[in-house]
C-alpha cells in the first residue's frame, strides 16, 4: 500500500528513519513537505492513507483548514507521527481517536501499525469551511 507522509525536513529529525526513509515492508510511503502539499493542493494519486507528522500538523493546519484541503486529508485514513499524546489542533472531536503511530517504531512495528490503519475507515468528522473574504 501506498502512504503520503506529510513532514517538513525540520522535523524529520525527530520522526523515525524507518518512516523518512520508506524502509517499512509491505508499504510504500512518498514524503511531502506541507509546502508542497499546499501549492499542488492534491495528494499523489493512488494513496491508501495518509501520515502527519505532529510538528507539521500544529504550523500548517490553519493554512490547510484556509485553502480547503482538510476534505482531502478528511477521505483518508488519517494516521499522526507523535512522541507525545497532546491533543492535535483542529481534531478536538475526535479526541481519543486518533491513530498515533510513536516515533521510536521499528520497521515491523511499523509495516503493521500501517497495515491495522488501512483496516481503519475514515474519520466521520468534517471540519467547517473557511470564511475566507473574496
């Protein structure tokens, strides 16, 4: 299966190398910064789910949330890379439910966390649409 990874480099330091380095078996994973995510505003085609990093998350959510594109993070497994259990800006709702995956995971940790995430269906939750002035 295929995972967009969504991590700016500042932070990969402080992810697992299994996960920056696409070593997990059985899955594919393709990094984006939240840059580019923002100026392609799509994700790569044929994704089965995807991963945010928590330090990614926290700076980009609003710039996400104001250009439209948690729909298409909201259709898709939704997985987060954290060393902490903070609550997540923007997922106060789903409080409890997140899918967190620790960032001391090994590669069979992984590849199995990511196989029991794809089994996950997509958060029922929708975030309300910007009011952004046109």
């Amino acid at each position: 299966m295929i995972f967009a990874f969504i991590c700016d480099p500042h932070f990969q330091k402080k992810v697992s190398s299994v996960l920056v380095n696409g070593e997990v078996p059985n899955h594919k994973i393709i990094i984006l910064t939240a840059s580019e995510f923002l100026e392609t505003g799509k994700l790569p085609e044929g994704i089965s789910g995807v991963i945010v990093e928590r330090g990614t998350w926290q700076k980009s959510f609003s710039m996400m949330r104001y250009f439209g594109l948690l729909p298409l993070l909201e259709q898709q497994t939704l997985a987060f890379v954290s060393s902490s259990d903070t609550e997540f800006k923007g997922r106060g709702a789903m409080k409890g439910k997140e899918f967190i995956i620790p960032n001391t995971i090994n590669a069979e940790e992984a590849s199995t966390q990511l196989t029991r995430l794809l089994e996950l269906p997509p958060p029922a939750f929708a975030h309300p649409k910007s009011k952004a002035i046109a």
